[in-house]
C-alpha cells in the first residue's frame, strides 16, 4: 500500500525553519508500506525557510500578517492529486501543522498554544477518504502492519 508521508518526517528539511528529522518508528514502516514523500507547502509555491504560519479560522498567517491560505490551499490540493493517482489511502503527517497537522493544530496566536482543529492539508484529505495519521501514531500503524502479515 502506497501511503503519503510530509516529507520533513523523511528527514527532508523542508519544514517552515528548514530542518528536518527522521520520524522514529519511519524506517520500519518501508518494509510494509511504500512511503510517498510530500511537502504541500513546498507543493504550494512557498520557499524553505519561511516565515512561520498559522490557521486562523478559515485563513492561514504568517507571524508577520501576511496571508498564505492560498499557497496552502494550493499545496493540498497538488498533494490530494498525488494520492489519486498513486492510490493512496493513508497519510502519516507533521503534527500540530497548518497544513498538515490533524487534531490539533496552533490556535492562530502564535502563543504555541494548540486548539483543537486540522491543518489545510490534513482536511482535504480526510474530506476526500484519505485516513491521515499523525507521527505519534506511526508505532500503532507498524503493529497493524504486523498483525496483517501473521
């Protein structure tokens, strides 16, 4: 099964301050799963490093006050065509994200306190069928997959 990874899990440093690390648990998933690297703000024109963002009701923000929903809605959309046409099901996604971050996210005030809610990318998906998890739940995704093969 062919399952979509934000990129920065994959030790890419793509993420808003241009780091990146691999996800514990990551590696071991490539011995049941082919792993899809994604980056939707990538995907979405922005540059790395960039200017941290957040949601804010509907809009995503910079820390300055610029608004970049359109950038990030961009990037879904570009990484929802990727799922589609790879078959896709599952997406394992950077946690607390504005774009992808599922379940909760940062509330908007740049505070680093979490809200309830999902980034950009994150609901696409879901609204499209796409189970995404987030990295903390990558342990509980290998013992399904080792369930499976017994």
């Amino acid at each position: 099964m062919n399952i979509l990874v934000s990129a920065c899990l994959l030790g890419v440093e793509c993420r808003y301050s241009g780091d990146g690390a691999v996800a514990p648990g990551i590696k071991e998933l490539l011995g049941h799963y082919s792993l899809i690297p994604v980056c939707p703000e990538i995907m979405g024109g922005l540059a790395t490093p960039r200017t941290p963002a957040e949601r804010q009701g509907n809009r995503v923000v910079t820390r300055d006050g610029e608004d970049v929903t359109a950038a990030y809605e961009r990037g879904a959309r570009e990484v929802l065509k990727l799922a589609r046409l790879l078959g896709c099901q599952a997406a394992i996604l950077k946690e607390r994200s504005p774009s992808c971050g599922r379940g909760r996210i940062y509330d908007g005030t740049f505070s680093g306190i979490l809200t309830d809610g999902n980034g950009v990318c994150a609901e696409l998906l879901e609204s499209e069928g796409v189970k995404v998890y987030g990295e903390s739940r990558i342990a509980q995704l290998l013992e399904e997959a080792e369930r499976q093969k017994a």
